[in-house]
C-alpha cells in the first residue's frame, strides 16, 4: 500500500512540494487536505464526464470524508477551543 509521502510524489505540483517540510502532525494533516483536494480537482476537471455525474462524485467522496469524520468545522487560531 501506498505511503502519504508516496502520494504526494506521485500528484505532485509545486504547492506539495512544500509538504514535507512542515513539521508533523501539520506534514501529514497538509498532506491529507491536499490529496483531498486533487481528487475533488480531478472530478472537476472530467471534461467527458457529465456534470451531473461531476457533482455526484464530488458528493460522494465529500459524503465518504464527513462518514469518517475527516470534515470537521475549521476553528479559529486563538479561539478558547483551538489547541
């Protein structure tokens, strides 16, 4: 099975390149959003595929990440519940 670091090399643009630079746990949370972010691109960018069927693989893997818990309400930096 493929690494997260793998991954990131494999969808690589200038903006991953970064990525392993960060120091953890940040490294891998990036790495994540960003993989997340390039499959939601890539459903965009089907060009063949109807848009119909565009927005409902963009619904399913949004619904795939909110089932696991991925998706979760962003916090503000400084706020009383942030870490």
């Amino acid at each position: 099975m493929a690494t997260l670091d793998d991954l990131l090399e494999k969808t690589s643009r200038t903006f991953a390149l970064s990525i392993p630079m960060l120091p953890e746990p940040t490294r891998r949370h990036v790495g994540i959003a960003y993989l997340l972010f390039r499959i939601a691109d890539t459903f965009e960018d089907a060009a063949r595929w109807p848009r119909d069927r565009r927005l409902a693989a963009l619904g399913i893997s949004s619904g795939c990440c909110a089932a696991r818990g991925a998706l979760r309400p962003a916090r503000r930096v400084g706020s009383p519940t942030s870490p």
